[in-house]
C-alpha cells in the first residue's frame, strides 16, 4: 500500500527557520498530526491540523496543508538546538483507529 | 496528572521466549493503542482495544497478541521471540474510540532479543 513520505535528513542553523514536509495517502484522513520524537524517548504530539483548515500557527509552530496535493508542511521559526529530534507526520488509519507514521525526519540544528 | 506508563523500560529476552509489556493510560481514557517501533522507522500499529474489546489490527502475526483490564490498562503479549521482533514498543491512550482528537504517548518499552 501507500506510505506517508517524508524527506529523512533536514540540517538547519540556529535562529534559521525549518521547513518538514510530508505526504499523506488518505484525501479523507481528518485530522493530520505532527509528533517530535527526542533520542531514546518516546512520542510527543507537537500539534495537529483539522482538514478543513489550510493553515495553523501556534506559537513557532505553523502547519501548512494543501488537501489537493496531500501535502502537510511543518515550519519552526527561530530554530534552537533543542529543537533537533525526529520529527514524525501521522494521518488515522483507514478505519481510524491508529495512526499511519511516515518514517520520519531527523532535524539537525547547529550553533 | 501522570501520563501514558509503560513497564518495563528496558528488557532483553533471547529468541523463542516470550515477553508481556505493560500500560496503564491517562485516567479517563478508554483507548489504548500500541505500537512497533523498529530502529530508523516510524511506529507500526499492532492492536488497539476500546472497553477491553479489540477494535483494530495491524498487519503482525500471531505470535504477538494484547487484552484490556477493566481498569484499562493493557498487556501486550508477544511469542517465540525473533531477532525482529527487537524494537520500542509504544503504547499510546486516546480518551475516545476513533483517533479524532489525539493519541498520547508513553515512553516506551525496549525490548531486545538476542
């Protein structure tokens, strides 16, 4: 089947902005989920968009989603160094009951 | 208020035996969903129960299996343990049925087998 696809690898400087992007399967999925996952921890729910929204903002976080494309987008303004994790975006399984993760993104953020 | 809890935090178990994982989720929730983590990959769904009913599988076999206690914490129990079967095994608690707000996360369970 399908997987949600993300690009692995995202290095960024300090004060820089990030930008993860994902591709999901299900047009119909209804929410879409980023979690952060920090070494040898386990998952944190960073923030969630609702399909009928394009755009989200809270606090650094902004999540953008192009339902047309499947496209979901995660942007961290000001970047800091603990902001480096793997970031992971999730959409329901088709029946709803779990999540689909894509296999993640590990964001590097140097001095 | 204590969040998703998971025991053991760590285990090493040789292949052929069996291990039981256990969780206790966030007071109130009814969901509790668990997960396969293979190192450089994301979670892979395994079960989630609902009212201690099984309301969804993920594609594992047989060997792995899960219940739900009345008070809603929830054992997974996985057989003749593969050198693949080495992992973080995740357990996420959800206050409904369907994932339509949110799964919280506990902090896992590593399991190794060698």
């Amino acid at each position: 089947g399908e997987d949600v696809e993300q690009s692995l690898f995202l290095s960024v400087r300090e004060g820089d902005s990030s930008v993860i992007n994902c591709t999901y399967t299900d047009s119909s999925s209804t929410y879409l989920y980023w979690y952060k996952q920090e070494p040898g921890a386990g998952l944190q729910l960073l923030t969630y968009i609702f399909s009928n929204m394009d755009m989200k903002q809270d606090q650094r976080l902004t999540v953008l989603l192009n339902k047309k494309d499947k496209h979901l987008s995660l942007r961290i303004a000001d970047t800091q160094t603990g902001d480096s994790a793997i970031y992971f975006c999730a959409e329901p399984t088709p029946a709803g009951y779990a999540l689909n993760f894509g296999k993640g993104t590990s964001l590097l953020v140097t001095p | 208020d204590a969040g998703v809890t998971q025991s053991p935090t760590h285990l090493i178990k040789t292949r052929g035996q069996h291990v039981t994982l256990r969780c206790s989720p966030i007071s109130g929730h009814k969901s509790v969903s668990w997960y396969q983590q293979v190192l450089g990959q994301g979670p892979q769904f395994i079960f989630q129960y609902y009212e201690k009913e099984e309301r969804g599988r993920g594609n594992f076999p047989d060997r792995f299996s899960a219940r739900q206690f009345p008070n809603y914490s929830s054992e997974l129990n996985v057989n003749a343990l593969l050198l693949g079967d080495s992992a973080l095994y995740l357990c996420a608690s959800s206050p409904q049925e369907e994932v339509v707000d949110t799964q919280y996360f506990g902090p896992g369970t590593r399991l190794t087998v060698l």
